[in-house]
C-alpha cells in the first residue's frame, strides 16, 4: 500500500519528483551566471568611481593651491574654491561606486547559492537597480545643463548682482562650474549609456 502511495504523490506532483535529481551541493548555473554578470558591472561601476573619485580629488587639490597661491587676485580665490567645492562632493559622491572593502564583491559570491525564488527576486532586483541608475545618470546628465547654464549667466551678469564687492570672484566661481559642469556632462552620458547596457546584461541571464 505504501509503495502505491508513494507512486500516486509522485505522480501527482512531478516538481517534488524533478527535485530529487537537483544537485544541492553544487551552484546553481542560473546563480552562477548571475553572479558572473553582477561581479563585472561591480568592476565597471568601481572604474567609475576611481574616475570620479580621481577628477574629485584633483580638483581638491587644485582648488586649495589656487585659493592660497591666488588670495590676493580675486578671479583665480574664486576659481579656487569653485574647484574646492566641486572637487570635494564628487569625491564624495564617489565612494559609494568605489565600494570600499569590497562588501559588494562578498554579497555578489554569497549569492551563488541561491536557488528558486530568492534567485529570482536577486535577479530581478540587479535589472531595477540598474535601470533606477540609468534613470538617475539621465536626470544629473538634465541638471548638468542647468549648471553650466546658469554657471555662464553668472559670469555674463556679475557685474549687475547687487552686494558683490568682487565680481570678479563670481567670474572665477563661475568659470570653476562651467569646467566641473563639463566633466560630469560627459560622466553622466557615460553612466547613463553603460547603467542601461548593464540592465539589459542582467535581464539576459536566463530565469531559473
């Protein structure tokens, strides 16, 4: 009677039966796959980073030698801190891409041994952060117009702004955002481009 009943329950549920063939020591390909795919748009978004984080750190420091070497000329105090205060919030902005530590890299191999719906939701979770970055890039790329816009009208109209003993430092202000502006144009049209690529990559790998 048992044998019977083991048979029908089999029968009855073919995944319980496909299950038992399911190697459990060893990776899943489809995890595998995944976390190959999630390692390299790590290193990619890193690379980022170290750019990003680099442009920052240059421009830090050349921001302070301009601001202590040029303190009595007020166009190149005002170059000096624009590039000062650019420099420092991409170096900021670039430490979460860097990932120090590397904690990101640890998760990514960790989830090698996921399997069946857990799997999944990383799978899917890789594909929306990648497009939520895309959407993010393409909105800074948007605002970096803005910045360069606005960097120009304040060079053209220094002289028109009431309460500005030194137009002039407006003038160095502005030509440090005109050329910060421009870098992080080409960086956010980059990123947005690879940040949908690296989408479509993770959307590649085949559901398990």
């Amino acid at each position: 009677m048992r044998p019977l009943l083991i048979t029908a329950l089999l029968t009855l549920c073919p995944a319980l039966a496909e299950a038992q063939y399911v190697d459990l020591t060893r990776p899943d390909p489809a995890a595998d796959a995944l976390a190959d795919v999630r390692l390299s748009l790590s290193a990619e978004r890193r690379e980022a980073g170290v750019v990003l984080g680099l442009e920052g750190v240059l421009s830090v420091i050349a921001g302070a030698a301009f601001t202590i070497a040029a303190y009595d000329d007020p166009y190149w105090l005002g170059f000096g801190v624009g590039m000062l205060g650019w420099g420092a919030v991409n170096a900021a902005l670039s430490v979460s891409l860097i990932d120090f530590g590397d904690a990101r890299r640890a998760s990514i191999q960790r989830d090698r041994r996921l399997r069946y719906g857990a799997l999944a939701e990383r799978r899917e979770a890789t594909i929306r952060r990648e497009s939520d970055a895309a959407a993010l890039f393409a909105v800074n790329f948007g605002l970096d117009f803005f910045y360069i816009g606005s960097a120009v009208l304040l060079f053209f109209l220094a002289d028109q702004i009431s309460g500005t003993d030194e137009p002039e430092i407006l003038r160095g202000y502005s030509t440090a955002q005109i050329g910060q502006g421009a870098f992080l144009l080409v960086f956010d049209l980059v990123e947005w481009l690879a940040s949908a690529e690296r989408a479509q990559r993770a959307s590649e790998v085949a559901r398990p």
